[in-house]
C-alpha cells in the first residue's frame, strides 16, 4: 500500500502522522517576514525578536537576549512638590506664629447709643508715648523722659473704600466732649479712660464707626524703623530741638528710628501741633512705603526684623489680626504713594479752658461735610481738604 502522506509530513513511533520539525523550520525561513527581503539571512536582522514585549523572564526578553532598558523616573517634580508642601507649611505656621505675638486689648466694645457700621474700612492709628520696653539709658538717648504710663502723641483716622483712601489727622489739643468728663483735649480721652474712651470720643465727634484700632509706642515705632533700614524723608527747614533729641538740616536725608521719633515728636514750629500733625502723616507715609517695598519684603535681613518688630509692638483690638494690619499697611502707603487724601480735620479757631488750658476748635461746618463723606464711603469734597 502507497504511503500518502504529504511532504514534510512523517509517522511517529506512536503511530500517528506529524509533521517533521525539520521541515517546519525550512519551511518558516523560506517565507518573508514583514520588512525583510525574502531571500535574505533572518538572523542578520539587527531588530529580531519581540521589541514591543517589554516583558519576559530575568533572563531577557520573550526570545532571549538583553534585558529591555526600564526608563528612570523623574525624581524632581516629587523634589518640587515635596519643597513647595515644606514652604506652605512654614508660610502657615509662620502667619499664626506672628499673629500670636500682637498685643491685644479689648477696644472696640459695644456701648449705648453707639454708631451703626458705616460703609467701608476704618481705622483709628495712634502713636502713644508709652515708654515701656526703654532702659533708663535709651530714655535719655532718645529724649523722651521718665514719666509712666502712656499718653496719645498722634491719632489719625484712616479710611479706604470705594469712595478712595483718606487719612485725617485728629490734632492731640482738639477741644471735644469725652463721656463722664464734660468737654477737653482729645487726647484727654485716652488719658481719662484709654483706647476705649478714645475710640467712644471719636466715633461721637465724627458719626463714622470705627472698625480696627492699632497703637504703637515709643519703642515699637524706634524698632520698626531701624528694622527697614532707616526711612527716606525730606526735611523742608533747619530742625533743631534739644528736648527732642533732633538736629536736621534742610534737605532729603534717611532717618533712623531715633531721628524719626524726634521728627514726629516735636513742635518746634510755628504752628506747633498742626505742623506737626503733617510731619506724622508724611512719616507714617513713607515707613509703610518702605515698609512694603520689595527691598524690604525680599530681603529676610529686613523683612523678618520687620516682622518681629511689628508684631510684638503693635496692640490692636481682640478681633484683629495679621492680615488686617498688613491691608492697612497697603492703604497708607497708596496715600503716600498719591493715591488717596492725607489731610487734617478743618480746624475753626482755638482757646483755652482752666481744665484744659490751650486749645484748638474744629470747624462745625467742614468738618460735618467731611465726616458726612466717610460715612456714604465717597470721596472727600476738595474745599475740606487741608493741611
């Protein structure tokens, strides 16, 4: 009987038909692969094997060889990431850290009669002359005397709203009626029962609602000043006042925290308190412009003296906070920078009391028409405007 069993094909000692390996393999080679010549060398071909296996045993890949290559993962997005978590964290902390560290008083209390809140943002800044945190020995460098306590120096109101930004100094000698203590100076007030007379006088003066209160001493003021490196003022006249520790020439110059205090401080004019009224407003202007600057802000050799300075000197109400102070910061120095009003309240005339010796009076009807405008949170009139 005829053996027909196809070519390539044989019998297996079990009896069954296969075909032979010989052939399949001659068979396979005979036939061209995707991309090769068909009568070419396939183990000539560079790119034999599986390249898009990507996987195997320890030994390479799926028909042996090399090992395909792992690609190494970028390591500096998990390093940007991890330092950027660090920077939030220390941003954080740092915030709460400094915000612990204000002083704070219970000023802005709820009274009988009190104004409602008035549209916008306002601010009552004072400048006591409080001596606390002085040796005996920077007391007499800086010429403030030995007395006790603390007293009012300067008090300005500041607003910002839609209506723009305005500061209004509130002369030391204004003649008003304080709570209890019929009429006198307005910085009897303080005097008479502190921040909280003072806030009650001043919202009762002028029928605008007080929302934040920051006092800065002596000490403060000095530290705040040297922490930014001094601060940029030009003096129009010859200064010379020995009780306040001032000797300035005429001219552009940097002031350093001693200076700064006796320029603030002293009355050595003829116009005495109004004159210097101006002088604390042009300052207080230009430390928040130098405060905020990016040579400041930037610079960790100012800006966290800056900071520690600040907040261990400024006493603000309970509800205030970090942040209040540094929007208020901003407002003055966009005055400063022009874009408000600096001016003080119109004044009438002046006399004098038994109680309360020299004086000087407001004038009722501008100074009405000024208040009138930070209550409707508008822009002050220009004929109320003033020095």
């Amino acid at each position: 009987m005829t053996d027909a069993r196809p070519e390539g094909w044989t019998r297996r000692e079990d009896g069954h038909v296969g075909r032979s390996r010989e052939h399949s393999a001659r068979a396979e080679h005979q036939h061209a692969a995707y991309g090769r010549e068909a009568y070419g060398d396939p183990y000539d071909d560079p790119y034999a094997g599986d390249q898009l296996a990507g996987r195997g045993n320890a030994g390479g890949g799926q028909y042996g060889g090399a090992p395909p290559m792992r690609r190494r993962r970028r390591r500096w997005p998990r390093v940007v990431g991890g330092l950027v978590v660090v920077l939030l964290v220390v941003m954080v902390g740092g915030y709460f850290y400094l915000d612990s560290r204000l002083k704070r008083e219970s000023v802005l209390e709820d009274y009988p009669g009190r104004i409602g809140d008035t549209p916008g943002t306002n601010w009552l800044i004072v400048g006591s002359d409080s001596r606390e945190g002085l040796s005996k020995a920077d007391q007499k460098r800086l010429r403030t005397g030995f007395a006790g306590g603390r007293r009012t120096d300067s008090m300005m109101l500041l607003h910002y709203g839609s209506g723009g930004t305005s500061l209004i100094s509130l002369p030391r000698d204004s003649y008003l009626p304080i709570q209890g203590h019929g009429s006198n100076k307005l910085n009897a007030a303080f005097a008479f029962g502190g921040p909280k007379l003072l806030v009650r006088t001043v919202e009762k003066a002028t029928g605008v609602h007080i929302d934040h209160y920051a006092e800065i001493g002596f000490n403060g003021f000095v530290g705040v000043v040297d922490a930014v490196g001094g601060v940029d003022i030009c003096v129009k006249d010859d200064i010379k006042d020995p009780k306040a520790g001032l000797d300035l020439k005429a001219g552009c110059q940097t002031l350093d925290g001693g200076q700064a205090l006796g320029y603030v401080r002293t009355r050595k004019f003829a116009r005495a308190d109004l004159e210097r009224v101006e002088h604390q407003r042009q300052f207080f202007g230009a430390l928040m412009k130098k405060s905020t600057s990016p040579g400041t802000m930037l610079n960790p050799f100012r800006s966290v003296p800056l900071a520690m300075n600040a907040t261990s000197n400024f006493l603000v109400d309970d509800g205030d906070h970090l942040h209040n102070l540094v929007r208020m910061m901003w407002a003055m120095k966009g005055v400063s920078g022009g874009d408000g009003v600096t001016t003080t309240v119109p004044i009438g005339g002046s006399g004098s009391s038994p109680s309360a010796g020299s004086y000087i009076t407001w004038d009722r009807a501008k100074a009405s028409k000024m208040f009138e405008a930070l209550q409707q949170d508008q822009k002050l009139p220009a004929d109320v405007i003033t020095k």
